[in-house]
C-alpha cells in the first residue's frame, strides 16, 4: 500500500511549485526498510498515507497541526489552495451539484499510531454471486436486543478456533489456538449514528459531527476508544447489562463465523462481500455504507470486513507471541494505544482478511474508526 515519495517544493511568493516522483510499490521490500519502525517518522508517513488522496481541507489542516515542520508541510498548503480555490471558483447557484460534505476534522494531539504495514496482494475479486437473503444465526445461536435503542446482538456459544494469520503481515504470527471459554454476545453490526445519538440525546456521549446526510443506519465513526468506552458506560447503566468492547479474540471468533479460510466466505476475494474500495458495489470514497448493506457472515453478523475499523479490548502488542490463550483481554499497566480490527472502506481487498489488526490511540478520534458492543450473558 506504500509508496516512496520525494518532495521538491519550492515556495515562489503565494504559490507553491511541488514535484513530487513516486515510486511504485515493489514486491519484497518492507516499509522497516524506508523508515525506522515505530519512528514518528513512520507515524507520520502513516497520517499522510490516509488522507494523501483526500478532497477535504480539513484533512490537511489536522496534518500541518499535528506535523508543523512535516516533510509534506509544502504539499499539504499546496492541496489546501487548490481544493479552496476550487471551491471558491465553483457557481453558486441552487442547480449546482451539492459539494460533498466535509468530514469532521480529526484531532492532533497526540499524533495517530496507525501503520498500514505490506500485506501480500489479495487474489482477485471473482465475479459476483447472485445476491443471497440475509444469514440467520446459526444453530444453537439467538438475537437479542435490550431496549429499542440498543444495538442487537448475536449470542456466541464458548467454542475453540484458530487466530491470527502465518501467512500475512508479521503482527497477525503466530497462529495460535484459542479457546472462548464462556459465552458471550457481541453487535450484529457496528454502532450506527442513531444508536450513538440516543446516548447523545442523553447528554451523555459527545456529539460527533456526521457528513451531511448521514442515515441514521450509517456507522458510527470518528469515535475514539474513550469516546466507546463512554457509550458502553451509558448502554450499561441503561440496560442494567454488562456491557463492554469484544476482546481481540472474540472480536475474531465472531468475525470468522466458525471458518477457517481467508475471507469468511472462502478463500478467494469476492465482489459484493465486504464494503471496501476493491470490494464491488455500493462503494463510495466519501463514506461507508449503511450497515448491513452487504450479506452477514455464518454467525448472522455484518461488516466484520470493511466498513469501519473497530475498537477492541485489547492494548496493542507487534505480534501474537505470549497473547491470552482463553479470549480474555491482553492488557497492560496504563496502555494508551490500542487494537482495531477489520478494515474499513478505505482500504482495499487485502485488508478485508479475517486476521487484520491494527493499532490507534485510545483517545484520537479518526474518519475510518468505529466499534460494535458486546456483552456477558449473565
């Protein structure tokens, strides 16, 4: 997903003259080998990795303020003139198209951690089944909901499985058994705008802005791992339920849906299957799909791939080695960045595997973030 850039940006009174040379991606070499690894460097080739293409203003407004002295200071002020002065030259008039919405600009301190590390390439997308009716819970498994405002839930059984991934990115390794031992219930879908609104309208949760004419159904995102924790809070004291993020592993246990192949449908990318840029239609760079817009997985559970990243438990550890074998929580003393898990639409098929993880810090907010609930049965 990496390319290696070199900025030549001169400044010439109010005008930038940049050149930019890309090279492409080449198989085999690793972003460890352009920079440091955990260097705020890599970090911030990450920030600019997820807006570089971006059409909204604020994006590289939250860039110039997180990195002032940044190596694409240049470029960013450059792509902030244009997108104005395209916007300034654009009619005025009823007839005209209605601009795309921006989106809530992303906060800057401290600096996002996320890193898109070299996946292998994903197989390509084989044509598009004939649509299917929506997957029912499989046997022994129920769907609840508490109140009419609450997330519905799908109830998982303890059960073993496999997690992680050898064969991809090296934070996926190793592949290890796992065992869930006591049942659980987790989010159908990820949390929508309107269920987030109600504890919103509760002067509870904080009210995030939304892109202008967000469906109620959308899911919620720009939210931080604090910002869920708050809505967990809320949906506990509401319900009298024990509310909480999935662990990393029964984040994955339900996402894989009792399979063990690459996608939870098979073991070749298909379009039609999960919301990303790669995936087939309805896709759009400005947002994700409403959820369930895409068929569920065998555990009657949508948007395990794509659609927004989402929060889990677990503090961030590189790799699997010494992880929890029981599906409990993998935490540390003060822990501060956290795992995200799924994908969004943002990115592209590669991503959309079940084993992808990654990492954000607990208390930014990001477009791309989002988390669905879970709870105990007891």
């Amino acid at each position: 997903m990496w390319h290696k850039l070199l900025m030549v940006c001169v400044l010439a009174g109010p005008v930038f003259a940049c050149c930019a040379v890309a090279q492409e991606r080449m198989p085999g070499i690793q972003l460890a080998g352009v920079v440091p690894k955990n260097s705020a460097e890599q970090f911030e080739l990450a920030f600019w990795e997820s807006i570089k293409d971006s059409s909204h203003v604020s994006d590289y407004e939250a860039y110039l303020k997180a990195y002032p002295k940044g190596r694409f200071v240049a470029l960013a002020q450059a792509r902030i003139a244009r997108l104005r002065a395209g916007a300034a030259q654009a009619p005025a008039t009823a007839a005209a198209p209605a601009t795309p919405a921006r989106e809530p600009a992303r906060p800057v301190a401290p600096p996002p951690v996320k890193q898109l590390p070299s996946k292998p390439a994903a197989p390509a997308a084989t044509a598009a089944a004939p649509a299917a009716p929506p997957a029912k819970p499989a046997a022994g498994r129920s769907e609840i909901r508490d109140c009419p405002t609450c997330p519905s839930l799908i109830t998982l059984p303890a059960g073993s499985f496999t997690m992680g991934n050898n064969a991809s990115d090296p934070s996926e390794k190793p592949a290890h058994e796992v065992a869930i031992g006591a049942p659980f219930a987790i989010g159908k879908t990820e949390v929508t705008v309107g269920q987030w609104n109600a504890c919103a309208n509760a002067n509870v949760c904080a009210r995030i802005p939304q892109a202008a004419n967000t469906h109620a159904d959308a899911p919620m995102r720009d939210v931080s791992w604090d910002d869920a924790l708050q809505y967990l809070k809320w949906l506990s004291a509401a319900t009298g339920k024990p509310y909480r993020l999935p662990t990393e592993a029964e984040w994955e246990y339900a996402a894989r849906g009792g399979t063990a192949t690459t996608y939870w449908w098979g073991q070749q990318m298909t379009q039609g299957k999960a919301n990303c840029k790669d995936c087939g239609q309805p896709w759009t760079s400005e947002g994700p799909a409403n959820v369930a817009s895409f068929g569920a997985n065998p555990y009657g559970l949508y948007d395990t791939s794509g659609g927004v990243w989402e929060w889990v438990s677990d503090c961030w550890h590189n790799n699997f080695k010494g992880a929890p074998a029981d599906g409990r929580s993998w935490d540390e003393p003060n822990c501060r960045v956290r795992v995200i898990r799924g994908g969004s639409w943002r990115e592209g098929a590669a991503y959309m595997v079940a084993s992808t993880r990654f990492r954000y810090d607990a208390s930014v907010r990001h477009a791309q973030n989002g988390f669905r609930v879970a709870r105990g049965m007891k």
